[in-house]
C-alpha cells in the first residue's frame, strides 16, 4: 500500500506550525495509528493522549481534516489519500503541547454540578424502561468533542457563565434518573447557562456515541427551566412540595 | 526537607485513578483525613473504563440458588485453588453490598423484570452473576467513583506519573512523580500509599491494554521492599480482534460468550466440544484461549489466524442493545456487521492475575504503610481470573485497602522523607536527556513486546523462558543508554523511556516464575510439563528485591479452614 502524508499541528503555548511526515498505510490503519507511526519512527516527542483505542475512553481527540474526530476511529481509507490528512489540536481549548490541550476547564465545570441524591425513602426497585432514556446519557465517554464545537464555546468564548452541552448532557443524567430527588434548575438557569445555546445541534452531530445531546438533553432541560421559572402554576406546587418533602 | 521541590502532603495518597484506587480513596476520605490521587491520565480515562461485560456479586436476582458460596467455590475453581482463600471469601461475601453502594451513588444497571438489577451469564460462572449496563459496565462504575469522589473532596493530580516510592527507613512516607506536561518533579509525603496501578499488558505485543499498563505500581512496590506474587499467571482473554492489523488485540467482551455467542472454526465445526463439552464458549478463559490457539496453530483458524464468534443467530436489535460496543467496533474498525456474520477473535494479553503480596483483609503489602487493590495486587485471582470478578475486586478491596491505609494514617505519625531518595529519582529520570547516540525507548519497547509475545507466551518452554531472562538482560543494558530528544514539556518518548523500567522489572518477574513452575495450572501453560502438579499446587512463587538481583521463593499456600473445604469439595 502507498503511503500517506499526514501534516500534523507542532507547537505549544506560543504558537506552532503542521509538519508533513511520510507514514506507510496498514490496512484499517486509523489516524492515531498512523500518529503512533508518527512518534516510534519520525517524532519521538509528538505530544498525543490516548489511552484505549478502542473509543471507549475518549481521550484522542482532534480536528482530521477540519473535521473534531476520535483519532482511533478515524480510518485512513475513509480519508482521501491524495491529499495531505491535516490533524489539529481541538480549537477550543488552549494547547498544551502538539495534539494535546488544556481540557482542565470541563473538571472545572463538572464540580459545580449538585450530584445525584436519592429522595428520601427511595425504593431501590425501577424498571427498564425508565432508566433507557437515562442509560442514553451516561454513554458519554467525554471526549469533548462537543464543547470543542460549540459555538457558544468555540466562537463567543462564553465558558465563563456556558456549562457546554457535556454538562447538559451530565444534568439531564443525574435529572432523569428515576430516584433523583434533587433540582437543578437554578444551575443550570445560572452557573451553566443553559439559555445561551440556541440548538443548532452541532453537539450532536460530532457526539461519537450518537447521544441526541439536543434533542434528548439540552431541550427537555431548557423545557425544565422554563417550567420552575416562568410557569406560574408549576412553580407554586413544586415549592410546596418541595417544602413538604423537607 | 529540600524546597527546590514541589511538595504535597496528605494522610494517605492513592496511585492510580481506576476503579479500585477511585474506591479507596472515596472510603479513605469518609474516614476523614486528606486525600490525594495522583493518575497518569485524564480523571475519568483509566482502563476500568474497557471493561464491558459486568460485575459478578451473587445477588440472586436472576437465578435465585446464586449465593456467596457457590461464587467462592466458583473463583477458586477458575483458579486452580492457588487463590489466596480468605480473599475469595470476602470477595464473595462483599461483592453485592459494593454493587448496591454504586447504584445507591447514582449508577444505573440494566434492570430485570421486576425492577432489580439484571444479571447475565459468564465464563465460569455457575449463576448468571454479572450485574451490568449493556457492554459499557466499566464506564459506568468509573463515572459513579468519580462523581462521588469529586463531590467528596478529594485533591486529583492529573496527567502526573509516579517514579519512585519514598521510604523512611522500613516504612512508606510518599512518592516521587512528575507533571506530564512541563515535566517538572513533584513530591508526596503520604503516612499511608495505596498503590492502585493496574497491570503490566504493555509488555506483550498483542495486548486489550493501554500505554498506561507498563506495571509501574508493581516494579516500584518491589523496588521499595514490597513482595510480588504469582507473577507467571498472564490472562491472555480468548477474544481479541485480529483484523485488520490496526485494531489487533482489541477486546471482544466475553459477554458476547455470555448473551449467546458461538466459536467455530474455519471448517464450520463448534471446536469447544472437544476441550470443554460441559461449558463450551462459557469455559474459563484460560482454557477459551488455549483452544482458539491450538485450533489456528494447528491449521483449523481464519485467513488472519483467528475463529469465527458469532451472535448473529439472535435478533438484529437485541445485539445491538446488549452489545452496542461491540456492534459499532466491528462496524467502524473491520466493516463487519455483528448482527449479519461472525466476528474474527484470537487471543490479546489482557490481565495480570500475580502482583503485590498483600494480606487479605487490609490489602496492607510487606512494606508498612504501603496497600496494594485492584489488578496490581496478587491473591484473589489464583492461577486464572473468572470474568467479571475484576471489577468486584476493584471494590471490594478498594475500600479494604481505602479504609486500612485511613487507619494506618491515624496510627503513626508523619514520616521523614529522604532527600536522597528524591535527588536519586530525579537524576535517573534525566539522564536520557543527558545520553547522546542511544537506543530510541520505542525501538526497546518494541523489541520487548516481540520478545514476551513468543518467549512468554500462552505456551511456554524451558529454553524459550532461558532464552528471554538473556534478552531482558539485553534489554536491560539498552536502556541504561536509552535517549531521548525534545524537551521535558509533554514528552511521550522520554514518559516510555521512564516506563520502560518497570516493564523490564515485571517482564522479569513473569519470565522467571514462569521459569521455575513445572506443570501447567490456569493461565500458565508449559509444553514441556503439562499436567498439574500436586505438589506446586500447594506453593506461590514470591518474588522480592535482593539488591541488585531478583529474589524468588516458593511459600506454601494458608490451611483453609473445614468449612471452606467441605464447599470445594461439593459436587456442582
């Protein structure tokens, strides 16, 4: 098989340029193999996270091709080879080194999120059927990917009041869980932002679990606050019950 | 104490962000008492996040004889009896109380039909026993661990590598490490260590194992004073990926075994017949493994040297919603559809069964202060792990090694650290930078992987085991000349560099245990002596540090007390 040529993002903090490397093509060869080739053979210090490469754990990921991917699965022959196969660094995060970025943020973000407690006198017993829809969001193998994509991430720099669809996509788990006894509307109203997206479901697309970020999460969350917020009637009956549930 | 170093100080620091080191240090903080957790990778991004297939606690939801004596009888069994006895009791005993704490911390197993938590079918396992969520069990349990961590306050030190770990005089005061991405060092001073590193699958070529899987949590251990054991016992699961050459050695969960999945060779022919008719596909994986091995070696495997799994029998959409990992890998990685055809398998390194001598009930090693849980520690497992048994181990002595070493902390009083102990790791880690014109760690670590692969194998042989203690010793002498090029910041080739250490240590370790075990038992297969053996069934082999040299004697294995005989010797 013929080679290809990969030009890969080298730099750190202070900026950086793609270098063009010659790999030799392995059949079903994925772009992190390729990035692997990369530091055994040309670029021992090529800065690269992965750990699994099985898209189990969601560390390798980059932009191929303008395109934010898992790098172990992205397969070279699904790329066309008579051009050069460019890998950055996800744009939305600062570099740290290489293909590697400050993710640190997201953690940042995950702590502010009120975690799963049972309401009182919960019964361990509940069915299939209601924990389908929640198993959908505790695939996520936070990758990222979407928050790189973001618009509201990406273009408007909005992380300091924007959670970013992962964390949606972490509230509507916590939120549907059949047990939850909990609510996070205020936080997600006012620490995540929740009314700045305006679901252009960009999330989604990239999501290489096919988690419906949109429509599944961020809608019926938004739907959520509305609700505690400007539904007079539903308001009133969950502050009382709320109270008598205290 | 020399200020030229970045220096923490907790009661207890755990190495390793998996699910057991996750699980000690989530019982650790509720003993009160700091806590920090160092990892080599992201939070979050551990190898407990591979496993797929489930969690074994006899909880009885679906089959309701299941209890914790017939799982005891069940992992000792799968063991060939070289378990440490006391820790497969209390694995059995504990395993359900750990799996109802994770769901009452928010974790959301498939369910039964009458609303308990689903149980499913593994390799060895008399019950179905294997609490799950489809095929990603793993990332749910690391999800859960890691919330309920985070929410409790411990201190995380991310993408940050241990070297060495610190002693003051006969006990463990810390550890020393360095921050991946400036490459700076750092110092632990910990009255009480729980390491929780995981495996050593890197050593191997064909491996499910991540770069992070080098055995630094056992080399350091032994470094240090600790004991290793039953390091010959290498899990090679039957089902890895053999096509196409990029995904090799990729796992196939054994769940596929367990929701129906049949082997066949090239012929048509369902070979398990011949090896284990009582158990077929849901044999013990050592047994799995060497059958698909003899069936390719002996002309009967695929065009790429493997078997064919297939589940495409059952319905379309029960496979992908039992097994949707596993649907989408062969999907995107091999252009194959699970639910259509058959899958090519073949064997991948994939567990460690030997590790840090530890006592059962503390998981407290030779070296006080320090406590080893999860793959790294030796005991549970015996000569072979049953499926689905790894993540109950991660939890049950994750919180006896979590809750010992909170105790330990309260006991003695802050430790010295030494140091020279410190210096002495910083100039090692350096010198590569220093070398010029030496080996490239890739082309070692390559050279090693080829070398264990066909000297330390599934099958073994005096000569080939004779022959790779020389080439460790080659090994051994490239690496003191090993160099690197870049700089500090984030730099993979010096990080293998560091690795590379306890992966010769390790692969040592295995080679030479292997070495003096004549007979065949669970995992550890000789040509030359294949029977069990009497009278090494009733020994573990120990390894420990004499210096310069590898230590290594047998111990004869505890009594077991009547009541625990009297159920091995019920017939089921």
């Amino acid at each position: 098989m013929a080679d290809a040529t990969m030009q890969v993002f080298r730099g750190d903090r202070s900026g950086g340029q793609t270098v063009e490397y010659k790999v030799p093509m392995v059949p079903g060869m994925v772009v992190l193999d390729a990035l692997h080739y990369i530091q055994g053979h040309l670029a021992p210090d090529l800065a690269v996270r992965w750990n699994c490469k099985a898209g189990k754990c969601g560390s390798c990921s980059a932009e191929v091709n303008g395109r934010p991917r898992l790098t172990c699965k992205t397969r070279m022959d699904a790329l066309p080879l008579n051009e050069p196969i460019v890998v950055l660094p996800m744009q939305t995060f600062p570099v740290i080194k290489d293909l590697v970025t400050d993710v640190s943020w997201n953690y940042q973000v995950n702590k502010t999120i009120p975690p799963f407690q049972p309401k009182p006198g919960a019964e361990w017993k509940f069915y299939q059927e209601d924990v389908d829809r929640v198993q959908e969001f505790r695939k996520c193998i936070e990758c990222f990917l979407c928050q790189n994509v973001c618009h509201v991430l990406r273009d408007h720099g909005e992380q300091p009041r924007f959670g970013g669809p992962r964390f949606f996509v972490r509230v509507a788990g916590l939120e549907m869980h059949p047990l939850d006894g909990v609510s996070r509307a205020k936080v997600l109203k006012e620490q995540l932002g929740i009314g700045l997206c305006n679901i252009t479901k960009c999330c989604t697309e990239v999501c290489p679990e096919d988690i419906h970020i949109t429509d599944n999460a961020i809608i019926p969350l938004k739907e959520r606050v509305v609700d505690e917020y400007y539904d007079p009637l539903t308001w009133l009956v969950r502050k009382i019950r709320g109270a008598a549930e205290k | 104490m020399n200020d030229r170093f970045e220096t923490h100080e907790h009661d207890v620091l755990v190495i390793g962000a998996g699910g057991a080191g996750l699980r000690a240090a989530i019982e650790a903080l509720a003993q009160g008492g700091s806590v920090g957790v160092v990892s080599k990778s992201l939070l979050g991004k551990a190898h407990t996040v591979m496993a797929e297939g489930g969690i074994a606690a006899a909880m009885a939801n679906v089959d309701s004889q299941d209890n914790w004596r017939t799982h005891f009888r069940d992992t000792m069994r799968g063991g060939k009896m070289l378990n440490n006895w006391r820790m497969a009791q209390l694995h059995a005993q504990e395993a359900p109380d750990r799996v109802r704490e994770l769901e009452q911390w928010g974790a959301l197993f498939d369910r039964t039909q009458d609303g308990q938590i689903l149980q499913r079918a593994f390799g060895g396992h008399t019950f179905r026993r294997l609490c799950h969520v489809g095929d990603r069990t793993g990332l749910e349990m690391i999800r859960t661990l890691q919330d309920r961590g985070v929410n409790l306050g411990f201190d995380v030190y991310m993408e940050c590598t241990v070297l060495r770990l610190l002693t003051d005089g006969a006990r463990c005061a810390g550890a020393v490490a360095y921050w991946r991405e400036t490459g700076r060092f750092v110092v632990f001073r910990a009255k009480s260590v729980v390491m929780a590193t995981g495996g050593i699958g890197k050593v191997y070529s064909i491996t499910s194992n991540s770069w992070e899987y080098t055995g630094d949590g056992m080399a350091q251990a032994y470094e240090a004073g600790a004991e290793l054991m039953d390091m010959e016992f290498v899990q090679f699961h039957p089902t890895g990926m053999v096509w196409p050459p990029g995904v090799q050695g990729i796992l196939v969960t054994e769940a596929v075994r367990g929701e129906g999945g049949i082997l066949r060779n090239k012929t048509g022919e369902r070979f398990m017949e011949r090896y284990d008719p009582k158990r077929m596909e849901l044999s013990t994986r050592d047994v799995v493994a060497r059958s698909i091995y003899t069936e390719v070696k002996e002309g009967r495997g695929t065009e790429h040297g493997g078997a064919l799994l297939d589940i495409s029998h059952k319905p379309a959409e029960y496979v992908k919603k039992k097994l949707p990992s596993m649907y989408h890998q062969f999907k995107e990685l091999a252009d194959v559809d699970i639910t259509t055809g058959p899958m090519e398998v073949g064997p991948t390194c994939h567990y460690v069964m030997g590790g840090i001598r530890v006592e059962a009930e503390t998981a407290q090693s030779k070296l006080p202060g320090l406590f080893a849980a999860g793959e790294v520690a030796a005991g549970l497992h015996g000569a072979n792990r049953l499926g689905g048994n790894s993540l109950s181990d991660l939890l049950v002595f994750g919180r006896r090694a979590g809750a010992a070493a909170a105790q330990h902390a309260k006991e003695v009083s802050a430790p010295r650290v030494d140091d020279g102990q410190i210096e002495q790791a910083e100039s090692e880690a350096l010198r590569p930078f220093q070398t010029h014109g030496g080996d490239n760690p890739y082309a070692i670590h390559h050279d090693l992987q080829k070398m264990m692969q066909s000297l330390v194998g599934i099958f073994r042989v005096r000569d080939d085991l004779q022959k790779a203690l020389g080439e460790l010793q080659r090994l051994k002498d490239r690496l003191s000349h090993v160099s690197v090029e870049g700089s500090r910041m984030f730099n993979p080739g010096w990080h293998l560099a560091m690795d590379m250490k306890s992966m010769l240590t390790v692969s040592e370790a295995v080679a030479r245990s292997a070495m003096v075990r004549e007979e065949s038992r669970g995992a550890h297969s000789r040509i030359d002596f294949p029977e069990l053996s009497a009278e090494w069934g009733k020994k573990n082999n120990i390894i420990w540090s004499r210096g310069t040299e590898m230590g290594l004697r047998q111990e004869v294995l505890s009594e077991m007390p009547a009541e625990l005989k009297q159920l091995l010797a019920e017939e089921k």
